[in-house]
C-alpha cells in the first residue's frame, strides 16, 4: 500500500468515524430545556465539544487503520479470498 493510497484510506475512514462519533453525548438545548440564543436552533448543541470528538475520532481511526494495515501487510486476508456476487 502505498503512501497516497495510505492517507486516502486513513482519511475516508477518519471522516467515517467522525460522523459517528458526532452525536455522541450531544444534548441540545430542547433536551436541556433551555432557551436558545437569538437566531439558534433549538435542536442546535449546546455545548458540542468539538476537540474532545476530533481527538476521539483522530484515536479510533489510527487503530482501524493499524488494524487494516497489518491485515494487508502481512496478507492476512487476499483479495482472491474474499467471496464475489455476481
């Protein structure tokens, strides 16, 4: 695998686990029962941690990626292998 091909698969599979880790522990200011500022969306987050989910994001994606890295390195499942439908 190589290094273009290497950051194009960490990237798609950063953005993969960022949108699943976005909502998590999110609550919004409906669910809070509190009034949203003026020009908010009552559905908006009230306090979205941001850095905290990037960081979580940046740390299972590495070790997906570590995990998808040995399995081709060391050829653990081949392409030949996987099964087709036609």
């Amino acid at each position: 695998m190589g290094p273009i091909t290497s950051v194009a698969i960490f990237l798609t599979i950063w953005w993969t686990v960022l949108f699943a880790v976005l909502p998590l522990g999110t609550r919004s200011y409906h669910e809070m029962g509190i009034e949203p500022p003026p020009g908010a969306d009552p559905g908006a987050p009230v306090n979205p941690n941001l850095k905290r989910k990037f960081l979580t994001t940046t740390c299972v994606a590495l070790v997906l990626f570590a995990i998808l890295w040995l399995v081709v390195k060391f050829q653990l499942v081949s392409l030949p292998d996987l099964p087709a439908t036609y």
